[in-house]
C-alpha cells in the first residue's frame, strides 16, 4: 500500500504534524515493536500435507498489552498486517482503554477448507505465536473470517501447554468466558457513533436514509440497531451482491434471513443492485462495514452520500478521503466507529481475570458510554482546531500514547 492510499499513515502525518510531536518520536511511535511471520503447515482430510503463511504484528504497548483480532484472507499480507495492528494501537488509545495495538492474520481463504482443516490450521498457528502472547502481553480476537469457533480452538490450544487461561483471547463463545454483547458489541458501537453524529450533523436519525456495505457481524448488528433507532435502511449489500428498496428494508427479517443462511442472497424483498450501484445510492449515511479500501479513488466521485461512518478497518483511501473532505462529505472514522469490538474485548478480558460474570445491560451501558465520551473528545478537537473527524482521532489518540511513552521513556 502507497502512502497517499494508506489512510493510516496519510491521517497520521497531518495528526502528528498538528500535534507538533518531533520527527524522532513520531517515527518512534509509528514503527511497530515486534513482527512476527510464521510457517503454518497442517493436515488436509485428504491425508496431504498443506502449508500457509501467518502473521502477528505487535505495534505498541506502551499503555497496555497488545490487542487486536486475528483474520483469515487471501488477501493478507505483512504490510496490511502492520497497517491493521497499527490502528489498533489508536483505536485502544482513542477509546482510552489500557491496551496497546496488534493484529494477526492468515493468507488463506477459509471457504476452501473444512472445519476440521480450519481447525487444525488454527490450532497450529496459535501454537506457532505462542512464544509472543499472553494474558498479559498479547491477547488475539476475531477479525475477518473468524469466530467465537476459532477463538475456541485458540483458547483450548494455549491452555493446553499454559493451564487453563480464557483470558488469553477475547471474543469467545458465551459457554467459554465469553461476554454478553460482545458478538453484537462492534455494530452496536457503529449504531451509536451513528446516532452521535447524526444530532452534531443536523440529520434526522427517525427516517434518516442508511445504505450499508457489508451484511457480516459488525453490518448486520449495525443495520439491527439503526433499524431500532428509526433508520430506514434503503440498501444492503455482500459477497452476493445488493439489495435495494427506497422505503427501507424489512431490516429484523433480512437479520434473520441472513443470521441462518449466512448470506442476504434469497431474501424476498428489494431490487437486485451492484456494489457500484450501491456506493452511488443518494443518502444520508454511507456505512462501509466489508473489507479494506472499498472506497477509493475508481468510486469516489459518484458517492452521493452525507456521511461516511467507516464501520470496517480502512475502507477509505487516503486519496478518496481527501477528495470527499473538498466535496464536504464528512468521514466518522474506523477508530472510532468500529472500536465497540474492541470495547467490550476488553470487557470480556476484565470478567476473565476477575472470573466474574457482567449482565448484558451492564455490558451495552458501560460500552455506550465509551462509545459516547470517546466521540464527544473527537467532537471538542474537530471543531476547536478545524480539523476533519480523522484527524481528531488520530490527535486524540496518539497524544494519549505519546503522555504514556513519555512518562516511561523519561
Ligand atoms: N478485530 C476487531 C477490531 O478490528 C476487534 C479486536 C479485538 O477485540 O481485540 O477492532
């Protein structure tokens, strides 16, 4: 990834530029602590011996272990580990948890596997970064292509060699020391910072029209809880291709439809549309919730859209987000909008260690008001230094680590 279409490191020049940090501390600060790249070879059904490639990346930790999820893609690479793992590091620190950054991943696509294959591949990964992690030094999640499944196979593998240790990876199943509200917690995140902004911006949340990119956990919780808010989600979209309908979508049926099959293809209701025809729709929010870059500079002109709330990891290039920033399309971005899985993370990590059990309200109360006070920060800063949405974040964010790394580095 080029720098100019890299939307972290773009967004964190201008940050620390205007934090006016020095060149040797912000370069300290960038660079990631630790990269590790590890050989992942596993049994096929078959009998035949398969090999992978995997990645853990451990940006800062300064204020805190290392976090941050583990994902499975074809796609993946050390250079977009190193770029995840580093967002990590401003997303804990934006949301002031005492965490620092981190990121993993395989280069594979799962959907050529079965689950014992996955299994065995996950099982000889997580055995594969051991030497690394820990409870209190680097602590894995889900991410893309993983589940509360994998985090099983994560947390079972460690406790075999360590004794028994939930702690050492969040987002697990409920039956395991997992937390209420963590599947739900990144679309619910993304629902309130909608919400936030939605009153800042002026926009009328009761019938405010929503288009969502992306119908996996954080799209499909996102469009549950703007659904219940009073949106009208006029268009979805997956792997499968688009759905669209001007009145909105039976959002709660579309959740299930989708919750049982695993895909939006063969609901009953809404125009059959592209992921082109989607990103062009005119509306209030524009909620990319797939992959990285989504929104780039092949696409950015036809965007009709107010806002952007970036619910997944860099799905706006640095060269859109400029582009967008002259048209006055604003941009709520990804360390802030998706930080609600992180959020209740490290949530699940506290009852782990305490071995003591929140309720869910407990949970969805504690994880609003983050989600709240993180966004009001953000707010103060934009709009005291005219800066767009990601530059405060990024100010927010990397000035909290920066007082941290100070204070421990004299
Ligand atoms: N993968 C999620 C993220 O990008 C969650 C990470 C975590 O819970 O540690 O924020």
């Amino acid at each position: 990834m080029s720098s100019s279409s890299n939307p972290t490191s773009s967004a964190y020049k201008k940050a620390v530029e205007k934090l006016g940090l020095k060149p040797n501390i912000a370069r300290a600060l960038e660079l990631p602590d630790r990269e590790l790249t590890v050989e992942v070879p596993f049994r096929k059904d078959n009998g035949e011996l398969e090999s992978v490639i995997g990645f853990r990346v451990q940006h800062n930790n300064t204020r805190g272990p290392f976090k941050g999820g583990i994902r499975y893609h074809q796609h993946v690479d050390i250079d977009e580990v190193r770029s995840l793992a580093t967002l990590m590091t401003w997303k804990t620190s934006l949301l002031d948890i005492p965490y620092g950054g981190g990121k993993g991943g395989i280069g594979v696509d799962p959907t050529k596997f079965s689950k014992t294959e996955l299994e065995r591949m996950s099982r000889r990964f997580f055995r594969a970064i051991d030497p690394v992690i820990g409870v209190n030094v680097d602590i894995p999640a889900p991410d893309v292509n993983t589940n509360a499944q994998v985090m099983s196979w994560f947390m079972d593998e460690y406790s075999q060699i360590h004794g028994y240790s939930p702690a050492i990876v969040t987002g697990k199943p409920l039956e395991l020391g997992g937390s209420e509200g963590r599947e739900a917690a990144t679309g619910k995140g993304t629902a309130v910072i909608t919400r936030e902004t939605s009153e800042k911006w002026g926009i009328d949340l009761k019938n405010c029209k929503v288009v969502i990119q992306g119908f996996g956990n954080v799209g499909s919780y996102a469009a549950k809880f703007l659904h219940e808010y009073g949106c009208k989600i006029i268009a979805v979209s997956d792997v499968s291709g688009g759905l669209f309908d001007p009145d909105g979508l039976d959002i709660p049926s579309l959740f299930d439809h989708n919750y049982q099959n695993r895909t939006i293809d063969g609901f009953d209701q809404g125009k059959k549309i592209t992921n082109e025809e989607l990103l062009a729709l005119e509306c209030d929010f524009l909620i990319p919730a797939a992959l990285g870059s989504a929104i780039n500079d092949s696409n950015v002109d036809s965007l009709k859209c107010k806002v952007i709330v970036e619910a997944a990891n860099g799905p706006v290039t640095g060269d859109a987000a400029n582009k967008l920033w002259e048209r006055k399309i604003a941009i709520i971005p990804d360390i802030l909008t998706n930080a609600g899985g992180v959020t209740v993370s490290y949530f699940e990590w506290v009852q782990n260690l305490q071995q003591f059990k929140w309720t869910e309200d407990e949970v969805n109360k504690k994880l609003e008001e983050k989600m709240v006070n993180a966004f009001d920060e953000v707010y103060t800063i934009k709009k005291e230094k005219s800066v767009p949405m990601r530059i405060a974040s990024f100010m927010v964010a990397i000035d909290r680590v920066h007082s941290a790394y100070h204070l421990r580095e004299g």
